[in-house]
C-alpha cells in the first residue's frame, strides 16, 4: 500500500485542520483527476476526530491528519499510486488555498 507524509509548518494547525475537514466535500475527483465515478469510489467524506486530529476520505484514499503546535501532519495512504497521487493533489490544492494567507506549502515525503 503506497504512503506518504507532509510536515506543514504553521502555528495554527487545529484551525488548518477543522478547515480541511470542512472543505473536504469540495475535493475534487472525477476525470482528470485520478478518481473517477463508475470505478467504486465513493465520493469524499471528513471528520474531526477530536480537537487534534482528523480523517479524510477520498475513495479508496484515506488521509489522517494530526495538529502540532507548530505543524500539521498528513499520512496519507491508498491501495495504489494513482490514487494515492490523487489525494495528495486535492488536499495541497486545498489546504494551499485555505492557507494561502500564511503562507502555507505542503512538500509530501
């Protein structure tokens, strides 16, 4: 099962956090973005899963998020690269526009 992490720098990661969670039902998938309807995937789904941490759901593609004090983390897995891929690009494109004020960029490992 492929993974990947990211370490977003920032002092306001719970809010980061909750905001991902809320917006979650905007990511986009569908053609040209790697999930698409007909192939089992269902669409998106979030929830904060206390103060700290949270899941997000894309398909088969899950991303578990934890707020820091001083960053946000992201582990994101799926059952294949193309998936995988395809979550990491919605949640950046996301948490980069929500964040886009302090500045926030998300480097996956």
């Amino acid at each position: 099962m492929p993974t990947a992490e990211a370490h977003v720098a920032t002092d306001r990661a719970v809010r980061y956090l909750r905001q991902l969670c809320s917006h979650a039902s905007r990511l986009r998938h569908g053609p040209g973005h790697g999930l698409r309807p007909g192939r089992g995937h269902a669409g998106p789904s979030a929830e904060a899963t206390s103060d700290t941490t949270g899941r997000i759901t894309l398909g088969t593609a899950r991303c578990e998020l934890t707020a820091g004090p001083t960053e946000l983390i992201l582990r994101a897995d799926a059952a294949d690269e193309e998936q995988l891929r395809a979550l990491q690009e919605a949640v950046t494109r996301t948490l980069e526009r929500v964040g886009r004020r302090d500045g926030l960029t998300v480097l996956w490992e």
